[in-house]
C-alpha cells in the first residue's frame, strides 16, 4: 500500500482487514482551542504507508511514529493519547487534541516460502483452505507460473529473494526450500541475524541439517542462534517422499505454531479511568 493522503481510509482499512495485514487506524475523539482538524477525522497507518489525515505536521509525525511502534506488537490494544500542539507537536495552533489509536495485528498467520518447488505446490494446495496470508518468493518467473492462484496467495518474482527479507512482518512462519544449496544458506543466515519471525524451517536430510549447522558455527553464530533452524522440517513420525506427504507433514508441523499464535493474540485495552482523564479537558466523557 502507497502512502496519500488523499486516498479514503476507508478503502486502505477495507484491503488491510481483507488481508489480515496489521494496521492502526487514527481517530480525533476530542480538541480543545486552535487546531488543525476537527473531532472524528482519521488516518489509517500500516508499517509503508499512511491514508488519510489528522492535521499533518509534527501532531501528524507523532502519531504515525506511536502507531508504527504498536504495528510491532502482537496484540490488538486501544490507547488514548493527548497532544498539546505547542509543547509536543511543534505546531503554531497552540490548542491539544485528543486522538483514540485502535490498532488491530495481523488477524491471519503469514507463511512465506522461499522457492516455488514441488514441494511449494503441494503446499499452496493445502493453504488455499487454510486460514493463512501465503507468499512465495522465487528468482524463477516461469516456476511462479505453475502455482494455482488462490486469494490468500501472493506470488513475488524477486531477482534477489535475500532483500525480500527486510520488508517481511514480524512473527512470519518462514520456509527455505530453493533450486540452490547455496542461495538456502544465505537466506538462512540473512534470517538468523534478524530473527523476528515466528519459525524458521528449511528442507533437506539430516546430513544437509549437519553440514548447515557447522558452516553457520564457523561462520560465527551462536549456538543458541544455530538452534532456531528447523531442519529436517515435518512431524517425525509422518515419513514420505513425494511432495504431497512432504507437504501435510510440513502443514501440520506449521499449525501447532499458528495455533499457538493465534491464542496469543489477545485484545488489550486502555482502562475506561485512564480514559475519562484523558478526556476530561477537552471536555468529553467527563461526569456531568
């Protein structure tokens, strides 16, 4: 998503919740003297972009940086935020707003899969009846082209799928599964140093596992960072080869982690107390 501010928020927050992609949405519930916007306009913000407007300027900076710290969170939270423009803000107007951050996490588990295989075909076939965001990350245009379009699947055509991982979400289920031993290892290691996914699993035998754990050793990484690579990836007990059996016993395997990351995923609120304080000068909610 492109940042405008011009472009309705209501649109930008219809796409978010379609594709469960984490967003807060920005509401002026009260102000109070000169300001540069009234009570109920909105902005959304996701971790690229902000549609909408609450005033702009420093009021506007703000709030988008609080929003992008809770797009870091895992847990949906309300939080009520008082700004005096003058002070906080910077901004010539001089009175105070009042604005209600609702931000909402990703509401469907993202699974990305380097390389777009066998194997990633058989698993795009079960995903299409899960409830999961898919996306699969190939160098390989053609390989793309052989995948069943489905509404949970994004398929991205990377020259370099190393870079993908910067602009990947937080607690991602992550599967390493390429044409190249080498280009799995440097996706490997890349992920290991920004270790803010939910799991990272990758393909291959017990000897592939061995020789990955001892060249990331050499390398200089941790034991205790060597450990979080999943390899062999599957239950242990459900044995097979052919991309279909690898595939379930790999999709059972996610499950248990995005079952667990959905029980997580709590809704947390602001107290009503810290509320009404907050609301009471600019004369909102307050007794009467």
């Amino acid at each position: 998503m492109k940042a405008n501010p011009h472009n309705s928020w209501t649109k930008a927050l219809l796409v978010c919740q379609q594709n469960g992609e984490a967003h807060a949405l920005a509401t002026v519930i009260a102000t109070s003297g000169s300001t540069p916007r009234a009570s109920g306009s909105k902005m959304l913000v996701t971790a690229s972009a902000s549609v909408g407007s609450i005033g702009g300027g420093g009021l506007e900076h703000l709030v988008i940086t609080r929003a992008r710290e809770l797009l870091a969170t895992p847990t949906d939270c309300q939080e009520l935020k008082q700004f005096a423009l003058g002070a906080a803000a910077r901004q010539c107007c001089g009175g105070s707003m009042t604005v209600l951050l609702e931000y909402f996490a990703a509401s469907l588990p993202h699974l990305v899969i380097f390389g777009a295989g066998h194997v990633c075909a058989a698993l795009t076939a079960i995903t299409r009846q899960l409830p999961l965001h898919v996306t699969v990350v190939d160098s390989r245009p053609q390989q793309l082209e052989f995948l069943a379009a489905s509404d949970n699947l994004q398929l991205l055509h990377a020259e370099d799928p190393v870079a993908v991982c910067e602009n990947l979400a937080d607690n991602a289920l992550m599967l390493v599964m390429t044409h190249d031993h080498q280009l799995d290892y440097q996706l490997v290691s890349h992920l290991l140093t920004t270790p803010s996914w939910r799991f990272l699993g990758m393909i291959g035998s017990a000897t592939k596992a061995q020789r990955f754990r001892t060249r990331l050793r050499s390398d200089g990484f941790a034991e205790s960072s060597v450990a979080l690579l999943q390899c062999p990836i599957g239950l242990p007990g459900l044995k097979g080869k052919l991309p279909m059996e690898i595939a379930v016993s790999v999709m059972a395997e996610l499950l248990q982690h995005t079952q667990t990351l959905q029980q997580e995923r709590q809704h947390h609120v602001q107290s009503w107390r810290d509320m009404k304080q907050l609301l009471a000068p600019a004369g909102v909610g307050g007794e009467r």
